[in-house]
C-alpha cells in the first residue's frame, strides 16, 4: 500500500476526527473510504446496504402493501403476543 501525505484545513481535520471516533475507525480509514465514494461521507449503514444491495426487491411473494398496513399484518399473525410461560 502506497503511503500518501497531505495538509487538510482544521475544519476537516476535526470532522475527519469525529467520524473516526464514532465509527471506530482510522483517519486514515475514513479518508481510503471517501475517496473510494468519491468524497461523500459514508456511513457504516450504508456500507452495510452495499452488502445486500443486490438482494433488494429480489422476493416476488408477500403483501404488496406491507409498509403501508404493517401493523395490521402483525396483528393478523400474533406477532409480539407472548405465550403462556
């Protein structure tokens, strides 16, 4: 790996230190990342989306109006009623 130095204003220093500290990353991390987004600040939820980015819309079955009535077919499959213990 090439090693690459550079001189970045205090603003961006301290944004690139926030984004490390709460993501538990590197600078160095962080900064191999946006360039690889070309400069957008990148979660790691939406690293995690890439992962299954191909899944998405890939299940055919299932109420189209899901997101819409969500409570309603919960409530239709018992979920979250606790059994007797």
């Amino acid at each position: 790996m090439q090693t690459l130095v550079l001189r970045i204003p205090d603003d961006l220093a301290r944004e690139l230190e926030t984004e490390a500290k709460e993501n538990h990353l590197t600078k160095s991390e962080i900064v191999r990342r946006r360039l690889i987004a070309g400069g957008r600040r990148i979660s790691e939820n939406n690293i995690g989306f890439d992962l299954i980015a191909d899944l998405v819309g890939t299940i055919e079955t299932g109420p189209v109006d899901m997101s819409n009535r969500k409570k309603n077919y919960l409530k239709t499959t018992g979920y979250g009623k606790s059994g007797h213990r």
